[in-house]
C-alpha cells in the first residue's frame, strides 16, 4: 500500500496511490487530513477504508500538488555518518554510535516545491536518505520487535548548509534552514520492501547527472538497531520520522565542491519507493 497527502480546494486530503491513480480517502473519513490521522487508525479500520477507496476511479496523480506525508512530524530524528563511505569522504572514522540530530518541521519541505538556498551561504548541498515513519509507540525495543513499531518508509533529502553546519560542534543550525528538507512523495507500507528497507538502491541526481550511488544494504546502523537505540532512550510515537543517513557524494566532497543553485533540479530516487524532486531557487 501507498499512501500520500495532497492539497484540494478544500485543504490536504490523504489518498491510495494504486497504478498511477490517487483514491481518495478523506471523501470517506473526512477526518484524514493529515497523514498522522491516518496512522492512527486501527488496521481494521485502515484496510476497509482502503478496499472502499479503491472502487473509486481515482484520480490521475500527475495532476495532483503533493504534501509532505505529514505535516508536523512529533520528532524527525536524523543519524548523521551512517554509511562508512560517506563517513571516510568527509574525514570522518565511522561511529560507534550513530550521530543522532533532530530536524524541525519548518525545515521540511512538500515534493516538488522549491528547494530555498538562504542569502547567507551558497553551499547548500544534497543528502539522499530513506525515511522511517513510526507506525505505532515505541519503548525499550528489541532487534526482534523493532520493526513492528514501523508504519512505513519514504524519502528524505537532508538538504545542509556546509558553512553553518560546521559553525559549532552540533550540526543542528545547518540542518535547520527553512524549507531544505524535501521529504515524500508518498509512503509505501512495510510489507512491499525487504525488512528494514534492507537492499534497495538509493541515488542521488543534480540536473541528471548521478551524484550518490548506492544501496541500503550498506547503511552501518540498520532500521531496527536505530529503532532499538532510539527507544532505550525516549519514546517513539506514532508518525516521528527517522532519517537514516547518507551514503558517499554529496557536493561538499567533491573536487572542486558542488553546491545546489537557483535553477538546478535535485532527484532523490530510492528503489521500490519512488523519486523525492525539487527544483532550487533562491528565498526570497
């Protein structure tokens, strides 16, 4: 199953994305307005409403605008040096814990909308990651009972400002500009993906040239050990957002650098989920 957020006249509406048709599921739950809603309900409830929307037509989804999945993730947590490639090209040992960091919601950004490079730095850059979505509470998890707590999985792109990124120590005020976080298009429920959304290709590309090429398989903390860290310590709730790193390639490790500018376009593609892509401009 696949699900995702659009804008109507009358507001976000949560739809089926079945063969390139969206089925809509707030004209029968005019309660689904968010994606967090949609999570919430029961199984039962989830898979009559789904094989009720289903019989509708639909509608075709190239003309849709598209929403973030959610709208204000409780908590959108990133690990940071999770590939050991990606770790080695910035200088970096891999960690022996996961560079956890927090992103907040106004960083994130709707697929398809303008990627903002800020007036005060022009080394925005690129980082193609797979997003976790929790699906149901999470406290003192095991490896065995991790990835039951997960609702599904999407794309995340954690677009960094280089410079403020290494103003200090902590990372969060580069993570954190307004409107450099693309995340979606839609999200694919666990059982259409490996476990853990283990083995599944995942790429980056500025204006069509492959920048990162890789595959999750490489990821050094998988989806069920964050899961498993992350709830030793707080508790998961429905709809928080993990992003699980990034492989080798981003711009600021290239030879010269290179940094998204207003006009490029930036595709996050991951296998079996689907393609995140944004233009760039500059704020306002």
């Amino acid at each position: 199953m696949r699900w995702l957020r659009y804008d109507a006249a009358d507001g976000p509406r949560i739809g089926l994305l079945q063969s390139e048709r969206v089925h809509d599921l707030t004209a029968l739950h005019p309660d689904l307005r968010d994606g967090l809603a949609w999570l919430g309900l029961s199984a039962a409830v989830r898979a009559d409403l789904q094989a009720r929307a289903l019989r509708a037509p639909g509608v075709p989804l190239a003309g849709l605008a598209l929403l973030t999945p959610l709208a204000r993730p409780g908590k959108l947590i990133c690990l940071g040096l999770n590939y050991a490639d990606h770790a080695a090209e910035g200088g970096h040992q891999a960690p022996e814990y996961p560079a956890f960091f927090m992103r907040g919601a106004t960083s994130l950004l709707a697929p398809g909308a303008p990627l903002l490079r800020p007036h005060c730095s022009d080394k925005l850059d690129f980082e193609a990651e797979l997003a976790v979505i929790i699906g149901s509470p999470a406290r003192q998890r095991t490896l065995d009972d991790a990835l039951a707590c997960v609702g599904g999985y999407s794309i995340f792109n954690d677009g960094t400002l280089r410079d403020y990124q290494r103003k200090a120590s902590q990372w969060t005020i580069g993570k954190n500009f307004d409107a450099t976080g693309p995340f979606g298009p839609w999200v694919v429920s666990p059982d259409e993906l490996p476990p853990g959304a283990s083995g599944l290709r995942i790429q980056s590309r500025l204006n069509g040239q492959v920048m990162q090429d890789s595959n999750t398989r490489l990821m050094i903390t998988t989806v069920a050990q964050a899961i498993v860290l992350l709830s030793e310590c707080l508790t998961l709730e429905v709809g928080d957002v993990i992003a699980m790193g990034t492989p080798a390639g981003v711009g600021y490790a290239r030879k010269p650098p290179v940094f998204m500018k207003a006009g490029d376009r930036i595709e996050i593609d991951i296998e079996q989920i689907g393609v995140l892509a944004n233009p760039i401009a500059d704020a306002a």
